[in-house]
C-alpha cells in the first residue's frame, strides 16, 4: 500500500512539474546594446550602431543586476543584453533580456 501511494505520489509530481513544457526555447544567441525604447512586448534597442526591435516572449525572463525586473524598470540608453529563441509556432522572440543598472557588466 505504501509503495503504491508513493508511485501515486510520484506520478502527480511528474504531471504536475515535469509535463509543463516551455512554450519558447530557453537558450539561445545574445546580444548587447541599449535600450531605445521597451513598450507592450516590444523592445526597441541599439547594437552595433544600428537600431532594431525584438518581440518579446510571454514567458520572458527580465532581469536588472541579476534581480527580478518588470518591463518599466527599463530605461532608454540603459546597457542590456538579449536572448533570443523561437516561440513554439517557431517565430523569433526575444527570451531574456538582462540590464545593467549599478553593475558594470553582466554576471556569467
């Protein structure tokens, strides 16, 4: 009986973390430049001297000196780098962007 309620135990623990896959790929190219502008799920910045905009990914993972960040905690000319992966219907997003504000690079 043990053993059965401990399969049973296992079982939900699988469905309830194991079965909620990604909708984005987590892993992808990165890239640095600045923040132009960051409004709905666009994210306008500049690289390389050229300005381009990202889509950002529903799931996307923002973060400022390594701590949680929400999306008006970005500010224009702020350094940021970003992560770019394919969305489950395989369009391009971007699935992290990572800010400095106070550190002067970003952590590995």
């Amino acid at each position: 009986m043990r053993s059965r309620m401990l399969s049973m135990l296992a079982v939900a623990a699988f469905v309830a973390f194991g079965v909620q896959a990604s909708h984005v790929k987590a892993e992808g190219p990165t890239h640095e430049g600045t923040v132009v502008s960051f409004a709905g799920d666009k994210l306008m910045m500049t690289a390389g001297g050229k300005e381009h905009s990202h889509t950002l990914a529903k799931d996307a993972k923002l973060t400022i000196d390594g701590k949680e960040a929400k999306q008006a905690d970005f500010k224009a000319g702020m350094k940021i780098r970003v992560t770019t992966g394919k969305s489950s219907d395989g369009k391009p997003v971007a699935t992290m962007v990572e800010g400095l504000d106070k550190n002067t690079d970003f952590g590995k």
